[in-house]
C-alpha cells in the first residue's frame, strides 16, 4: 500500500510527530511505503499533485484550510480513498470557519480516525464512518525509571506550557503549596517557553525547589528522555470543560512508558487512560491532588508498582507498532469503514 500523509508540522510538532512521523514508520516496517508533508502555504500544496498520483491513500491529519478541500475533492476525483485523523478538537477559539471547514474535511473522507472517545462522538456527526485510533507510543523513545527513596522527590510535567499555563497554575499551585510546607519536593517544568507568570507562580512557592526547562528538540528522543529522567511522579492537571475534553492522554501514555505513576485531573481521555489506583490517581477535586500526591511522595514502592502498572498497560495496548497494524487492517478493509 502507498500511502502520502499530509501532516499539520514537521516533527517538533507533537501531533505530527506522534500521529504521522511514528506511525509512518511503523507502516514501512509492514512493507507499506509512506511519504510525509507538511505544506504550511499555498505554493505548498501544487507539488504535492506528484505525490498524490503515486499513492493509493491520502491521510490527511489535523489539516482543514481552504487549500486542504481543494486537494481532498482532487484526491476524491482521483480515486484516492481519503481519511481524515484527528487528535485536537478542531480549534481552540471557537472559530465558525475553523470548525466548518473540519466537518467539510471530515464529510469529504471516506473515514476519520480520532485519538479519544469524546473525539470520536464529535467527528460522528459528520462522518459515521469514524473509528477510536489512540495516539501510540514509540517506546524505545522512553527509558524505564528506577525507583528509590531519595528526596526531594521530583514532580514532573512535560509540554507546551503556553498552551497550558492556566490549566497548570489554576489545578496545582494550590496542592503544591500546601504540599511544599509539609514535603522537600521538587517540580520540574519540561517545555515552560519562557512563560514568565509560570516562574512568578511557582518560583516563589515556599519550599518548592521549582526547575524549568524553557525549550527541547522535540525531534530528538534522547533529548525529551533526559529532560524527563528526573522525574519521580507525572502530572497531569487539566481544567474542566472546552478543548480540554477533547484531549488524548498523551502526556500521560509518555509517562506511563517511562514507568511512572500518573496523577491527573479526571479530563478528556486521561480516566480512559490512567487506571485510578493501578496506573496512578484520578483526581476530581484540589484535595485529590493533595492527598494522592502526599501518598505518592511518601512511598516509593507504591510508585514503583504503579510505574510498572503503567509500562506493562503501554506495552500491551498503546505499542505504536500495534496500533499501526489496527491502523492497517482499516485502510486495507474499506468496507469495514
């Protein structure tokens, strides 16, 4: 099969680097060719007629501009079957044309492959044909953590902390600071971006030792694995309501194949994910957070065994190499979609 997979970013972009550039690879490896872009402006999108006549697959992922109908009716006209992957609600602001031209993407294909179940019941209202595909993990990417009793124990957290500076002030800075006057602890900021109200926030809690990494190369796995080696316990912490529905877990599939314990806020697909006193903790309140947290800092072991929890459910359900073959057998079945 030959597939072309028209991507949202190169591979600093998570989606795409996660949803195209692994998956992409875990394809070639079932004998499958695939051909990755990323077109970000019009002159893009005419050298991509080439590509498109080579291929028996179009995947279109995260992308709805004006030019992206335009080419998904050209590869429709051409007898492409087309798809369309989702693991975002389709904007941020609320945007008519924005959300508008996804349901055109989405009537356009002949399927739709969304990361979570809320995205699925949101995409089925324009394409029926849409299947749940969990976004994958890529786990030689991750090294496996070690578990001790040493202090101060490291909280993590790893992302774009533009995009979530207010879900991570408003859900923790409250449990952090009672957490601090009663624990040495240690919270480490992957992906800050330079976000000043993150440092004013956390840098002056009291107690708190608060270590930030402002910028990563993405692309780079040894790079993300050494900025979260430090890290004792992943957080997860999501405000209620809006695009955070829509989210996917991913941060916490990247902890739990580091073989840590999640503590996360009952949001999007994190509950569906995080399996609440096995993988890690659920949270639905700020004393959630507190009382889980000053468990987990406490016992090592319990966060041993829950990090191991996690790998082994990584391992066996969110293996991008699996995922890629459930992927296949779609593409290569049309009539089941």
């Amino acid at each position: 099969m030959r597939l072309l997979m028209i991507l949202s970013g190169d591979a600093n972009k998570a989606s795409s680097r996660v949803r195209g550039y692994w998956v992409a690879e875990a394809l070639c490896d079932r004998g499958h060719t695939v051909a990755l872009c990323s077109p970000s402006a019009r002159h893009h999108y005419l050298p991509l007629l080439g590509p498109i006549s080579k291929s028996d697959v179009v995947i279109f992922q995260k992308m709805y501009g004006r030019y992206d109908i335009v080419l998904a009716r050209l590869c429709r006209a051409l007898g492409k079957s087309v798809y369309f992957d989702i693991d975002d609600a389709p904007s941020r602001i609320q945007s008519d044309r924005t959300i508008g031209n996804a349901a055109t993407m989405m009537r356009l294909s002949h399927g739709v492959f969304a990361g979570s179940r809320a995205l699925v019941a949101y995409a089925k209202e324009s394409q029926p044909a849409t299947h749940l595909v969990p976004s994958g993990i890529r786990l030689g990417n991750y090294r496996l953590k070690s578990h001790d009793a040493h202090r101060p124990v490291c909280l993590g957290w790893i992302g774009n902390g533009a995009h979530y500076a207010d879900d991570l002030i408003d859900v923790l800075a409250g449990p952090l600071t009672r957490l601090a006057s009663q624990h040495p602890l240690r919270f480490r900021l992957v992906g800050a971006c330079g976000v000043k109200h993150l440092y004013d926030v956390f840098g002056t809690i009291d107690g708190l030792e608060f270590d930030f990494v402002d910028q990563l190369d993405w692309s780079d796995p040894d790079a993300i694995s050494e900025a979260v080696a430090p890290f004792d316990i992943g957080l997860y912490p999501l405000r209620t309501g809006g695009f955070n529905e829509y989210k996917c877990a991913f941060k916490a599939l990247e902890y739990m194949a580091c073989g840590l314990p999640v503590v996360t806020s009952a949001v999007g697909a994190n509950a569906e994910v995080v399996i609440d006193g096995l993988t890690g903790n659920v949270c639905h309140s700020a004393m959630d957070w507190q009382a889980y947290l000053a468990r987990l800092i406490d016992d090592p072991g319990a966060r041993a065994k829950m990090g191991a929890a996690g790998r082994a459910k990584i391992e066996k359900t969110y293996d991008v190499s699996r995922l890629a073959g459930e992927l296949e057998a779609l593409l290569m079945s049309p009539g089941s979609i």
